[in-house]
C-alpha cells in the first residue's frame, strides 16, 4: 500500500470527506440507523455507505445490534461474532478489515469491514 493513503477512490473519498464536514459522522450514531442486509441474533450486517472502492468489489460492515465497543462486547455477542467468522459472513466475504482505534471513524459503534476484492 506504499503510496496508498486511503483505501477509498479520489471520488468516494471526496464524498467521505464532505459527509464528515456536514457532521454526518456526529449526532445519532449513523450505524445504529442503517437497514440491515442480514440480521443475526445479536450482529447485523448493513452495507458501508462509504466503501473502499479502491480494493473492494463488495464492502459491507458487519456491526453489533446494541451501539457497543469491542471492549464492552457481551460473551454472547463474542461467541456469535466467531460463529459468524467460520459461517454466513466466511461464505459471503473473503477479507475482513477492522480500522485500528486512531482510523476509526465510528469508534463508540464496533464493526468489521466484509470486503471481497476486485479482480
């Protein structure tokens, strides 16, 4: 990624960037809104309004239905997320992306980036 300072393309990234200056990324957290494209017990999966178009044919996020960090994650919701891991989202994707806490850009909302990679 020598080079590479986001994983979004110049376009998509100017949108990211005009989103965040409108405060979509404040107030109610935007995760906790989305329309689910799966639902689990106690994960959804939701489709990333901000894909990383740069290196993904698909990018959805997988998020937790309760507004939650990593940290805070019930043992219910950790076992879920590892059966998730072998199972429906293993099948579905081929990578998955977890921003470290300084790239987060909803940091108080756990998620993981579902990508499947261009070609």
């Amino acid at each position: 990624m020598q080079g590479m300072t986001t994983l979004r393309l110049s376009a998509s990234e100017q949108v990211y960037r005009d989103a965040i200056t409108r405060g979509a990324l404040t107030g109610p957290c935007p995760l906790c809104e989305k329309e689910a494209i799966q639902t689990f017990m106690h994960w959804r999966l939701v489709q990333n309004d901000f894909p990383y178009d740069r290196i993904a044919h698909k990018h959805d996020m997988l998020i937790p239905k309760r507004c939650v960090t990593e940290a805070d994650l019930s043992p219910e919701e950790r076992a879920e997320l590892f059966e998730l891991k072998r199972g429906a989202v293993n099948d579905m994707y081929d990578y998955l992306i977890e921003a470290l806490h300084k790239k987060k850009s909803i940091p108080h909302h756990f998620h993981i980036h579902c990508i499947t990679p261009k070609e």
